[in-house]
C-alpha cells in the first residue's frame, strides 16, 4: 500500500478526510480532553500549566477557581470569538520528514492517549512553527544524506526537549493537585 502514488492533491483531501475521521470518532481525543477540563468550559494546558477559560462569560463573572500561582487565561480572536484549547498531537500525525507512510499517518491520527495533549493556542502556535520550520528544512533535503540525517537528530532533540517540559509540567501539576 505504501508504493501507491498520489499526486499532491488528491494526498491532502485523503489525510483531511481521515483527519475529519478522527475528530468525530477518536474515542481517546475526547479522553484526553475530559481528563484536561479542570473546571466548567476550562482546560489546563499541558505545556505551559495555565488555565484556559472557553466559556462566553467575562473571566470575572466565571470566576474560575484555580490553585495559586495558577493563571486563568481567556483569549479572542480578532472576530470576537473565544480562542479555545487544542487538542495536540504531541507527535504530529503528519510527519515533519514529509514522508507519506499511511499506516503512520492513521496511527498518528487514531493515536494512543499518551499521544494526545491539551495544550493552550500560544503553546500550539510555537510547537506549530517549529514544526513547520522543520517541514520546510526536510523538504530541501534528500532522505539518505548526512543532512538529511543531522536535520533528523535535531528534531528528535527539539521532540525530546518538547516532551521533557510536558513531563516537567506535569510533575508540578501532580504537586499543586496534591499539595
Ligand atoms: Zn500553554
């Protein structure tokens, strides 16, 4: 299944529909969301340990209670709108290398609970640029080369530091729970 060609286009409506797949049906994406919802219409971001308000009410009026130290944040779009939490695939399901590996691409997109964090949209926007930042360098390259191969260690660096915040955060987390 890996040898079948498509061209460009007709790949991206293929991995969008799946993506509209799992939005609707991943059971552990709507887990991982229920286990970040700290408060009514909050979640708490998994990066950075704020708050994230997604209600309409003014932050005031929601008064939402959070353990000290712990900011609550509500975020509009220029529209007015409320910014709501993400829902992060802690490895993106596309894979930065651009490789177009279906069986990973469903894995990512049906992923285990571990892979799933509720992160906050600022947290979002840097993994995202990094991310893309990456896609745009693997893109100039050719898998096989050193480059190629140096661009890939780095990023593992980038995803290890990534995942050590997560693990920092959620270690302090734990604390403020308990203490
Ligand atoms: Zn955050």
């Amino acid at each position: 299944m890996n040898n079948v060609k498509y061209d460009g286009k007709s790949w991206n409506s293929f991995i969008n529909a799946l993506r509209q797949l799992s939005l609707r049906y991943d059971a552990n994406r709507k887990l991982a969301e229920k286990n970040a919802r700290v408060a009514p219409a909050t979640y708490e971001c998994a990066t950075c340990g704020r708050w994230i308000y997604t209600g309409k009410k003014t932050l005031k009026l929601a008064n939402i209670q959070a353990p000290e130290g712990v900011e609550v944040i509500q975020q509009f779009k220029p529209n007015g709108s409320v910014i709501k939490h993400k829902i992060d695939h802690i490895k993106p399901f596309r894979p930065v290398t651009g490789e177009r590996d279906i069986f990973e691409i469903f894995r990512g997109l049906f992923s285990e609970i571990e892979n799933y964090a509720v992160i906050c949209n600022d947290c979002h926007n840097i993994k995202s640029k990094a991310e893309n930042k990456f896609r745009r360098e693997f893109k100039k390259l050719e898998k096989g080369t050193e480059e190629w191969d140096n661009l890939l260690e780095e990023y593992n660096k980038f995803m290890e530091q990534y995942l050590w915040k997560h693990y920092i955060s959620y270690q302090q987390r734990v604390n403020w729970h308990n203490g």
